[in-house]
C-alpha cells in the first residue's frame, strides 16, 4: 500500500491546504492528515479546534486518516505509522530551497521514505494560514477571506473575529 503523511499546523486549514489533500488521496492508497504540534510556535486555534476543522473540512474524502503528532520529526513519524511517503506543498522558490533540504535530511534519517512534492494551481499559490489570519478584522474582510477557507473554517473565523 501506498502511504503518505501531509503535516503541518492548519492554523487553520485553507483553500491550499485542502487541494493538498484532495491531491493526496487520489495519489495515494491512504492519506495521513497530521497536525504536528511545535512547541515554539504559538497558534490561534487549539489543537483541539484545528483537528475538528480539519475534520469538518474533508469529511467527503476517502482513505484519508487525521491525527496529530508533537516532539518528533516528521520522517520518524511516517516511519511510526508505516508511511512510505511525505507529502509537502511548494509555493515559492524559498518553499522549495527549504524543502529541498528537508528531503535530504530525511532521507538521511529514513532513506525508504520518498517525499513527494506537489505545487498548487496559481489562484491558490499565495494562500496561507498567516495571510488568512491578516485578512481578518477589517471592514469587508469576510468577502475576502470567504474566498481562501473551506466553509467549516469560515464559520470558525466568523465566530474567532466576533
């Protein structure tokens, strides 16, 4: 079977973030949605929050399993669910100089797990959970925002921003 684990934090989930997994499913046998927790990074949503908008945002996807991991690296998380692959997103030109990276020192940690890179369409190449996150509080801003977010997302933005 074909494995792959797509990480990140989903804080929260956006538009890039859900064409990222729709691809994944259809590539792979079964896809692994996990919300890696960084101690160093600070969040707007819980973990708790981000899980349940994960799941509301893709509950139409098959063969696709959420969980959430903290304290390892990735690769060794793949390697602990029995994940052949790592699916990662390139934007811009320095997503790729720091992914690139991150595939060779995979590699030299777990060198049987590949990591597949995949780029997104160009209306959603800017999209971010950051750039989400500055859209809102200004007057106009759900317009905007509505168009970068799954509607489970948005409802959440609406009740975070009132």
């Amino acid at each position: 079977m074909k494995i792959a684990v797509y990480a990140g934090s989903f804080d929260p989930v956006t538009n890039g973030h859900l064409w990222m997994i729709e691809q994944g499913v259809k590539l792979f046998d079964e896809l692994v949605v996990a919300l890696g927790e960084n101690p160093d990074k600070r969040y707007t949503f819980s973990s708790a929050e981000r899980l349940q908008m994960l799941r509301d945002s893709t509950q139409h996807l098959p063969h696709l399993r959420l969980e959430s991991f903290e304290n390892q690296f990735l690769v060794n998380y793949a390697q602990s669910i029995g994940a052949n692959y790592i699916l990662r997103g390139v934007r811009t030109a320095s997503d790729y100089e720091f992914e690139r990276t991150m595939r060779y020192i995979n590699g030299d940690l777990v060198g049987s797990i590949e990591t597949v890179f995949l780029m997104p369409p160009r209306e959603i190449t800017e999209v971010s959970s950051t750039m989400v996150k500055g859209l809102v509080g200004p007057q106009g801003w759900q317009q905007v925002a509505r168009k970068y977010v799954p509607d489970p997302v948005y409802r959440r933005l609406l009740d975070w921003a009132a």
